[in-house]
C-alpha cells in the first residue's frame, strides 16, 4: 500500500474512533446522570439527605450545554425539596424560582403553580407571611383554573394556616366553607381529614366547641378508614394539642396516647419524641409531677437517640422544671441542686445550637426559680438576661416555628410576642426592692419592643427618599436575617449525621454580620430621623436623657398592674419614680373598663350617674397619690386595654381632670424625646372631610375654619382624597372621616374618596399619615355614633411626620357635638395661638354646654403630644 494511502487510511480511522469516542462519552454521561438521579431518589427515601444531596449536585454539575435544560431542571426539581428538609432554605428557594421561570417561558402551567406553592411554603419558613398569602392565592386561582382539584385544596390549607397563624381567624373560616363543600368530591382521604381537622382547630380557637367537635370527629373517622398509620398519628396529635388548649385533660390524653401508639408502629423517633412531651405536659400541669417527670425523661431518652437535639433540649427544660416544682413543694437541697444542673444543662443545649428563644426560656425558669430560692438577687439577674434575651430573639427570629413541630406548650410560649408580660416578673421584684429606676427603664424597653412590632406590620411609602431608602435597608436586612437564622434552626433539627459542620459555622458567621448591620441602621435611624425611632425600636433610650427633655411641673405616668398591684410609674424632670397605687390591681382596672364601656356605647343605654360615681371614685385612686409631685401638667401612657379611659375626664369636686390640669396622651415615653413642642402661631388651615356615606353636616362645620384662619384649603367629600391631603400644607389640618381596624389585617385605616360622587370610599393603612406634610396641629375626627376604633397607632404616626400635637376622637360622636366641639376648638386657638390651651378652653365649654347632655360624651376628645 502507498504512503499516502496509508495516511489517509489512518487519519479516517482516527476521526471514526473519535466520533465513536465523544459518542460513547455522550452515553457514559447520560447514564452517569440517570444513575446519580436514581440513587439520590433511592438515598431520599432512606432519609440520607446529605447523600442526595451530593449525588444531585453531581448530576448538575454533569450538564453544561444549553441543550440540556429539561436535565437541569429535573434535577432541580429533585434537589430543591431535598435542601428544604435539610434547612437550606435559601438553596431551596433559588432552584425553586429556577424552575418557576423555566415553568413560565414554556407555559407549563401545572408545574408552574406547584411550584408556586412550594415557594409560599418556604417563605412562611422566613416569616414572609403577606408575600406566602399572595403566592398562595395565586397558586389557588391557578389550580381552580387548570382543574386541579387537589393542588387547590392544598393551597387553601397552606393559606388557612398562615391566616390562623396570623390570628386573622374570620378570614380563615370564609376560605374554610367553600373548601369543606369539595373536598368530600375529591375522595382524597388525606385532604379531607386535613381540611376537617383545620376546622376543627380554627373553630375551637374562636370558642365554637360544638363546631370544631364537629369537624374533628369528621376527620377521625375519615383517617381511621386508611391505613395510613403517619397520616393517622399527626391527626391525633393535632387533635390533642387543640384540646390540650381547651384544658380538656382526659380527651386530649386519649388523643396523644393513640398518636404514640401509631408513632411506636411507625418507629419514627422524632413523632415519639413530640407526642412523649406532649403528654408529659398534660400530667405537668395537673400537677402529677412523678408522671410528667417519667414522659420527659422517655422523651428526652428518645430525642437523643434521633438525635434532634431540638426536642431533647426542650424535654431537659421541663425536667429542670419538675426538679424546682419538686424543690418548692418539699424544700430537699437535691432537687434544688438538680433544677440548677438541668437548667445550665438546658441552657448550654440552647446554646450550642444557637437557638435564642430556648435560651431565653431558661433564663425566666431559672429567675424563677431563684425567686422561689429566695435568692432574690440572682433572679433579678436573670430575669434582666431572660428579657435581654427575648428581646434580642425578637429581632432574630421572624419564622413561623409551627412549620417545625414543635411542642405545643413551646408554642404557647413563644409564638405570641408580648414583651409587656414577659417583663412583668421583674417589674415585681424591681418595684418591690424600691428600685423605681429599673422599673421604669424595663418596662419602657417592653412598650416599645412592642410597638415596634406593631409597627411593622404596616407597609411605609414615604415621600422622603433617605427616609424610605432608610426603612428599605432595615426590612431588607431584617428578612436576610430571618431567613439565615431559619436556615440554621432547620439545620439543627436534622439528625447528627445530616449536619453539615460547615454550613452551620458559615451561617452563624453570617448571623452575627447581620446583626451587627441591623443594629447600626437602628443607630442611624435613631441620629439621623428621631421622629421615626420608634419604627426600629430603641438602642438608644435611656431615662436621664429622656428626663432632660422633660419640663418642671410635668409628668409622664403610666400604669401597670404587676400581681394585681396597680402602679403609677413616672418619669419627671428629676428622673424616674413609682407610686404604688393600690393593692388590688385587677379590681381597680376592671373599673376603667367599665367606664370604657359605658363610653362606648349608645349615649340612650349610658349610665350616666353611675359614670360620674366611677370618674369620681376612680380620681381618688389614680391622681390623688400622684398630687404630692405638685404637677401642672400630666402625659399618660395609656396600656392597650385601657387606651380608651378618658384620663381628662376624672372628677375632683366635681370638675374633670382637663379644667385645672394639663392632660395629654403619648403612645410610649420615648415620643415625648421625638415630639416637637408646638410653637405659637397659628394662621392657615386646612381639611379633609368625607361625609357621603353619613348624615353629618360637614360641609357646614368645615366650612367654618374660614372665621378663624386667614387662608383655608378644603376638600370634601368627592374631593376628599389621598392626593389632596397629601399635598395640602398649613399650621392646622383637620380629617373628618371614617376609621377602621381593618377585619382582615387588623391594622389601623382610613377612608378617603375614590374621586367622584357615586364612588364608595378606598381604605389606606394609618402608615400613610406618614407622609403628610409636617402640621403644628392635626384634629382626627372619627365620623362614628357609636363605637370607635381608633388606637393610639393613628396619633403616633401624626406625631411621627413631626406634626407637634393630635386631637383625637376615641368614642362615639354626634354631628352637634362635633360641630360644637371645632367651633370651641377653632376660636380658642385663633386667640391663644396655643394647642394645648385652646383643648383645655374648648372642653371646659364643652362639658358645660347646655345643649349638650350631660353624659360625658365631651371625653371622647383626646389630646396627644407634649
């Protein structure tokens, strides 16, 4: 054969076997990829996560041409439920909004909507509770649409889990009656026994036992049908934890004994382990210690042979409790020691895992622990580290740990952020050592903890681009936060051999860097917008600085009933003070809460002399043991329940509290550092008033501004809208129009006009006050007969924008009275040119005003700010 031929013979030869090569390679990687996909299925089902996790990955990083996108996104598909279960939410959510958008270029609608549900679920882990509703929504519409029955039911049930969640439990059983009427339809035995045993758990929480008896016996016999024995032990834990919260004792032990007997067939250690604590809880607060010590001992036994180091810790928690119950009951030097061991045992256990609400936890049970030592210092320690605690895990924590079954007492612990309760302890024992300073700082800490929380609940458009910039970048680190910090308790909640060293090491690197940012925005917030420090809550309150702000003569007071003793705490000029106003606290406060009703209902169902006895009597009690401070002037701070009292309105021989005493409102103490005193000029005026729905005269009474202002601007009705009070400006504003707590949200709103005559009103959240142009007055008149339901959150937000004053109707009104009170009000302050005085001048005329009866109904005009 001739060279050349022999060349070209080889060199065909070569490129043949190439082609053969890349062809056999081609083959080799697709069945490398299928077999990855088959093991990490094979490791899922065995619960070797971290095992399919890695073969997944393997499978992914096999595919690199554009081609091979479907591969991609079944791996996806396969790898983003697989990081949800290991804690690795952020993981999970990324190649879930990968699939979403592949779903969505290619119109897959089914898988898209599936997705979508995957999606809310995960952001309900982060604590993104409006975003999880909106998605879920979605994906029901969508499902309604496409014919998918039960990815519809699944969906809604996702959706009256965040609404119960959320305590929003209306809104929940109007999702609930159309979903019961199909579900029966879909013959889905699972569905319908979760559908019935949500309404079960969402009638008994709203008080309607025969309902949720109901529905709970409906989903019992469906569950019992199956022979899903998984499906039938969380029915039974369900259903005993609900009854549980009904103290029905003998009912919910029978319904967690049949949950562990399905859990012991099963051999799933972490349902034994839940169900042990659950009983062992019932026989704890029955008081049979020696039983619920054996149940926390089984529970804390099996929890650490599956390693959930979550559950274990919260079994050591009680056992510590049944060793100081043990201590209190018998006094054995033993059990004192062993409450103290398991204590520190517990609180290491929280520790470890960086779980600061179980931290928290310990230290209250050891506070109280020492109180009944009698080591009283030790327990103000700890409760100082205890409350430090909470605080600090309600800034850390945003989830919603029901996702991660836990105990149900650890719920009713935790769940429900109320910080002025959890400081009532303290308070106790700081008032009882005469330590008035503390009392005060702490539970000034708890009030604006608390309404800071409130706070965020409310969306924020701000006109002011630094500030919004400013509340953007505390909401976006607060949700990175909340999502590394449920990232790592997920992490931990995996067995010991799921854990991944370096995953819980970066993340707790990444949680204390954000925590240190969060804190530095709420330092910034509180430099550079004052008046909006109460929206970040306060690092920075201190006592002697607010005191320096505070005048001589003036007193901000605000009651507190600690172990039904009712105290008057203070903060004036001077510094920090407390007057114990009487031993029987709860009587004394059910008093005001009569008077609250009376004022609150129809001015022909008032008792009018029986008012008057209570003003009177309640006088003697509430301002006569603060007379000794010789004030001119209080600021009341005024607890939830109780933020409708009339303070103004007490009697003295007679008079009210408003005619010879200054008397004002603030939300918290720390508005009185950020409220801007009112300067003494007064010429222009403004109004928006939206009447089309009432009766009322408005355009009469608004139109009298004219008499007393130079320059007036007003809006009414069809012209009463958003855009024309937010562009308005002047000295005095008045908005006349209809409040609401809002039924589904619960948050504060208003109504202005849709902009045209037949249009009904549009409701905006209270947060829109925001944006209002700075007033040196602004009168918020609620045009309500009967009962009203504006709340402090209304004036705070006014006094936010750096308006100095609010006048605020917080009972029914009458179109007399009303127009009354603006005349009095209005001519008042055109001649003193001062807020304050002109209130005190136009409720003195008020009160004696013989067309008005003479029923009180004069209180219900409330004056908030310095």
């Amino acid at each position: 054969m001739k060279p050349n031929k022999i060349f070209s013979f080889i060199l065909i030869f070569s490129v043949v076997l190439i082609g053969c090569s890349s062809e056999s390679d081609e083959r080799q990687r697709e069945l490398q990829f299928s077999e990855y996909l088959n093991r990490a299925q094979s490791a899922e089902s065995s619960s070797e996560l971290l095992a399919a996790e890695h073969y997944l990955l393997n499978a992914v990083n096999l595919l690199h041409q554009p081609s091979e996108t479907e591969k991609m996104m079944q791996a996806y598909a396969m790898l983003a439920p697989v990081e949800k279960k290991l804690g690795k939410i952020s993981a999970a959510r990324n190649y879930y909004e990968a699939l979403l958008r592949y779903y969505q270029t290619n119109s897959r609608r089914a898988e898209e909507f599936a997705v979508t549900l995957n999606l809310a679920e995960l952001e309900r882990y982060c604590g993104e509770n409006k975003k999880a509703v909106t998605d879920l929504i979605k994906s029901a519409d969508a499902s309604e649409v496409l014919g998918l029955p039960e990815d519809y039911i699944n969906a809604k049930l996702g959706l009256i889990s965040v609404l119960v969640h959320q305590q929003l439990f209306q809104r929940a059983k109007n999702e609930l009656n159309p979903l019961i009427e199909r579900v029966v339809s879909t013959g889905n035995s699972a569905l319908a026994g979760n559908v019935f045993s949500s309404a079960g758990e969402v009638f008994a929480q709203t008080g309607e036992k025969s309902r949720a008896l109901r529905f709970f016996s409906a989903a019992e016999n469906i569950v019992n049908k199956t022979n899903d024995n998984l499906l039938r032990a969380n029915f039974y834990l369900r259903y005993g934890r609900s009854l549980f919260q009904q103290n029905q004792w003998n009912a919910s032990l029978s319904c967690f004994t049949n949950a562990l007997r399905l859990a012991n067939q099963l051999k799933n250690l972490n349902l034994i382990g839940s169900v042990l604590i659950e009983i062992g809880e019932i026989y704890f607060k029955n008081f049979d210690n020696l039983s619920a010590q054996e149940y926390f001992q089984k529970a804390y036994e099996t929890s650490q042979q599956s390693g959930n180091s979550l559950l274990s810790a919260f079994a050591l928690l009680r056992l510590a409790d049944c060793a100081s119950r043990e201590f209190a009951q018998f006094h054995r030097q033993q059990d004192g020691i062993t409450a103290t061991q398991r204590y520190e045992q517990t609180y290491s256990s929280f520790a470890r895992i960086n779980f600061p609400l179980g931290e928290a936890a310990v230290l209250f049970h050891l506070a109280q622990f020492k109180r009944i030592s009698q080591d009283e210092s030790a327990a103000i320690t700890f409760y100082k580290r205890g409350f430090s605690a909470y605080l600090n895990s309600r800034y850390r924590f945003g989830a919603d740990f029901t996702l991660l079954h836990f105990p149900g007492y650890i719920l009713d612990e935790f769940s429900v952020f109320n910080a002025q309760e959890k400081v009532k302890p303290l308070l106790a024992m700081l008032l009882q050592q005469t330590r008035y300073a503390d009392a005060v700082y702490y539970q000034e800490l708890a009030s604006t903890a608390d309404q800071t929380a409130s706070f965020e609940q409310y969306d924020y458009t701000l006109l002011d681009p630094d500030k919004q910039h400013l509340l953007d970048q505390y909401s976006q680190y607060r949700t990175k936060l909340t999502t590394a910090q449920s990232e790592l308790i997920l992490q931990y909640s995996n067995k010991n051999q799921m854990r991944s060293r370096e995953f819980i090491a970066q993340h707790n690197n990444e949680i204390q860097n954000l925590n240190k940012q969060l804190l530095s925005i709420q330092t910034s917030a509180a430099q550079h917008f004052p008046t909006l420090l109460p929206l970040f809550g306060s690092s920075t309150f201190e006592i002697s600085q607010l005191a320096s702000f505070i005048e001589l003569g003036t007193a901000i007071v605000r009651y507190v009933v600690v172990e039904n003793q009712m105290w008057a705490l203070t903060i004036t000029a001077e510094g920090a003070g407390a007057v114990k106003i009487s031993s029987f606290g709860d009587g004394l406060k059910n008093k005001m809460l009569s008077v609250i009703n009376q004022f609150q209902s129809s001015p022909e169902r008032r008792d009018v002399v029986l008012v008057k006895a209570q003003l009177s009597e309640l006088y003697e009690f509430l301002i006569r043991p603060l007379e000794k401070y010789r004030l001119e002037k209080f600021v009341f701070i005024l607890p939830d329940e109780l933020q409708k009292f009339p303070m103004h309105a007490l009697l003295k021989d007679g008079k009210p509290l408003i005619a010879t005493t200054e008397t004002a409102y603030l939300p918290s103490a720390l508005f009185y550092q950020t409220t801007i005193s009112a300067s003494r000029y007064y010429s222009t005026a403004s109004a928006v008033g939206l009447s089309n729905e009432t009766k009322w005269g408005l355009e009469y009474e608004l139109r009298g501004l004219r008499n007393y202002f130079r320059a007036s601007t007003i809006w009414l009705n069809q012209h009463a809208t958003e855009e024309n009070l937010l562009k308005t400006t002047g000295e005095v504003l008045q908005i006349s129009t209809k409040f609401q707590k809002n039924p589904l949200t619960k948050l504060q709103e208003l109504s202005f006009s849709a902009g045209s005559i037949s249009a009904r009103g549009t409701w905006v959240q209270a947060s829109r006050l925001l944006n209002l142009s700075p007033y040196r007055s602004v009168f918020l008149s609620n045009l309500t007969e009967q009962q009203n339901s504006i709340s402090d959150e209304l004036p705070a937000f006014i006094l936010m924008n750096k308006t100095s004053s609010s006048i605020v109707t917080m009972h029914g009104l009458t179109p007399r009275l009303s127009k009354r009170f603006s005349e009095y009000y209005y001519s008042a302050l055109a001649q003193t040119q001062n807020t304050m005085e002109a209130y005190q001048k136009a409720l003195t005329q008020l009160s004696s005003d013989t067309e008005i009866p003479d029923d009180g109904s004069w209180a219900t005009y409330f004056y908030f700010g310095k």
